[in-house]
C-alpha cells in the first residue's frame, strides 16, 4: 500500500447531507484541474479494502483522501454538439455535456481508476467490483467508454443506482466521465470483492467526491 499524505490542519465538516451521507470537507483541500489522477484508487492491505485517490498530476504520485480533494471541469470539457440519438442518451437530451475523456486531453483531468493494489489470486474470479451508491448535483452523472460513435455506459445516475462496475486486479482504466449541467456533484463510491479462501464479501468505506463543472 503507498504511504498516504497526511492533510494538514484541521477539518471543516460541512453540513450538506447526500442520501443519508454526511459529507465533509478539509480546511486544506486540493484543488485538481488538469494531469492523471485514479479518482477510484482500489488498495487491499491487511485484510482490508481501501478507496482513496491517487494524484499523479505531481512529478511524484500522492495519496489523498477524496474529502481533501475537489475536482475540476472547466468550460473546455464543454461540448454542445452530443448526439442526441437514444444511445446517448445518458448525457441528457439537450445535445451538451460536460466530459472529461478517456484519452488524455491537455487542460482537463485524465480521470480513471487504478487496482494495481489488487493482489492477483485474492479475491473470486481475480476481480473486485466498484459501486456508485449516491449522487448529489444539479443533474446526471455517468461513467462511460466509446469506441468510435459508439458509447457503452458503466455507470448513470439517471437509471437508478447503485450501478457496479466488475475490475481486475492490478487494472488500470480510464474512461469519459460525463456531467450534463454545470455545478457541483458529489459522488459516493464503496468498492467491495469476494474472498477466494473463504468466499467472505469485503468491503470498503464509502467515500465521497467532488466534482466542480464549471460554465466560465
């Protein structure tokens, strides 16, 4: 397991509730705009599952905890012209989203996901599974892939949650991580995974993450 920076100072609880959840943010906070960063960062040590983030927008990658981070969509992950045919129909309807890519794009976060902490043979099937509990914003939120005009959707707060997502140990993924209205989202994730020696379900703490969608 990385060695977690430690946030500095005290913590200002916030009172925002998100579906039972209450959220809380650091006096510290990160602000991440633009580089690679694992918002889902999948570790198993000592019989235990972790989910935190790992920041590799630094020359040297860092742990944080997602409550110490806020993550930025500028107007340049803005896209007015989304196909409006049923298969994306996730992104909303009105032809524009907000969307940080799959592919690295300069200016805007290269979000994914990282189980590189995952030990091979651990875990049933060498896999665990990632799930979306909560979302609080202005509008939808979803998880997705494309291969040409083609999109296949992971994950969608307008469908009914929770949605999971199955991951193999030591994978490292990215995907488009799609928001359709500009504001604030706080999403929860909990990541769990059945034991290969006794079929026991392990599972982590829930933890939140801020996304700011900006529209200037």
């Amino acid at each position: 397991m990385r060695a977690p920076t430690k946030a500095l100072g005290s913590l200002l609880l916030a009172a925002a509730l998100v579906t039972g959840v209450a959220t809380s943010a650091s006096a510290t906070t990160v602000t991440l705009s633009s580089g690679h960063v694992d918002v889902l960062d999948i570790d198993y040590s000592g019989g235990a599952l972790t989910l935190d983030l790992l920041d590799s927008t630094t020359a040297t990658a860092v742990d944080r905890a997602p409550a110490d981070v806020v993550l930025n969509v500028p107007l340049a992950a803005k896209h007015t012209n989304v196909p409006t045919t049923p298969a994306w129909s996730f992104l909303g309807t009105g032809g524009t989203a907000w969307i940080l890519p799959q592919s690295q794009t300069a200016g805007l976060l290269w979000a994914g996901w990282n189980a590189t902490d995952v030990p091979a043979g651990v875990f049933q099937g060498n896999q665990v599974q990632f799930q979306l509990t909560a979302v609080s914003g202005p509008a939808g939120f979803s998880v997705y892939t494309a291969a040409g005009s083609t999109p296949t959707k992971l994950v969608d707060s307008e469908d009914g949650l929770p949605d999971t997502v199955t991951v193999a140990a030591g994978a490292h993924t990215h995907a488009n991580w799609g928001f359709d209205a500009a504001g604030t989202y706080v999403v929860t994730f909990k990541v769990s995974g059945v034991l290969a020696s006794n079929g026991q379900t392990v599972t982590s703490a829930a933890q939140q993450y801020t996304f700011h969608v900006l529209n200037a």
